[in-house]
C-alpha cells in the first residue's frame, strides 16, 4: 500500500490511541455565578467558620479569612440546594470560575452538606470524611459558608475555599 492511502488510517489510528484530559469546559459550564451581594451570617455559619479555624489553628495551620465574595457565591448554591430538594456539587466550575475572576482564587473546593442540626455536628461529619477533611485541612486562604433552611426546617450548607 502506498505511504499516502496509510496517512488517513495513520491519523485515526493516532486519535484514538492518544487521549489527554484538561479542565476545559463548554463555555455554557464555566460561566460565572452572578453575584449576589452576601446575606449577613447567621449564629450557625458564624459558628462553622470559628470551629474549622479551631480545628486548623489545633493543627498548627493558618486559620482563614472568611470572605464576602465566597459567601455570596456559596449563598447561590445552597439556595439553589434549597430550591431543588438536593445536596449536590452541580454547577461547582461555575462557582469556580466566578471565584477566580471576582476573589483572584488560584484554587477552589468546596464542601456541602444536609440535614445538619448544629455547626458542630455538620463540622465533626466534615472532619470525619477524608475528602471533607482534605479540604477544611488544605493550602487555603479564605473560605465562608452558607446555611439555609429548607421548608421541612432541615439546614443545607455550602462551605467553600480559596486560595490567592
């Protein structure tokens, strides 16, 4: 077979065999969170925010700052939980992205929650997961959270982190 006719089978046989993975996203994924101004913190978010630091401080690592651009983004997703009936990660790279262009974030992660009655009890279920754990424990610089009420009184809660 001649060397031309091989090139068009060359080339598939290329794409298929080669894969690389980014976190490039459709654009309609990675467009930011419109942002709300922050509602003001309730006791039990209040109450979060002083435990991870506790906890952080325990370890010997820097406590964070907490930050009103991250709470009016994590403000949107815990209400969106509340509106939906569902604790989830969905939409997190929108989060995200409004992070890094509206807090300079260099990095992102977040922790969520439901059904938590006291900021102790949904902080001691973070710190009893590993991945929870990772984040409240991680390289990070600010954080807030966001605890809302759905209609049956049971908390939703959406704490995220950022580095600078």
């Amino acid at each position: 077979m001649k060397p031309t006719k091989m090139l068009p089978l060359l080339a598939l046989i290329a794409l298929l065999t080669f894969s690389c993975s980014t976190e490039e996203y459709p654009e309609e994924t990675i467009d930011s969170v419109e942002l709300l101004t922050a509602p003001e913190a309730k006791t039990i978010e209040i109450e979060i925010l002083e435990l991870i630091n506790a906890h952080r401080i325990n370890l010997g690592l820097n406590p964070l700052s907490n930050h009103n651009t991250i709470k009016a983004v994590a403000f949107t997703h815990t209400d969106y939980m509340v509106e939906v009936n569902n604790v989830s990660h969905d939409n997190f790279f929108q989060r995200k992205n409004s992070l890094i262009q509206n807090a300079s974030a260099t990095k992102v992660s977040e922790n969520v929650a439901y059904a938590f009655s006291s900021a102790q009890s949904v902080v001691n279920a973070w710190l009893n997961s590993e991945g929870h754990r990772a984040n409240i424990e991680g390289d990070f610089t600010d954080f807030d959270v966001s605890a809302e009420k759905n209609n049956e009184g049971k908390w939703f809660f959406t704490n995220i982190f950022i580095k600078k």
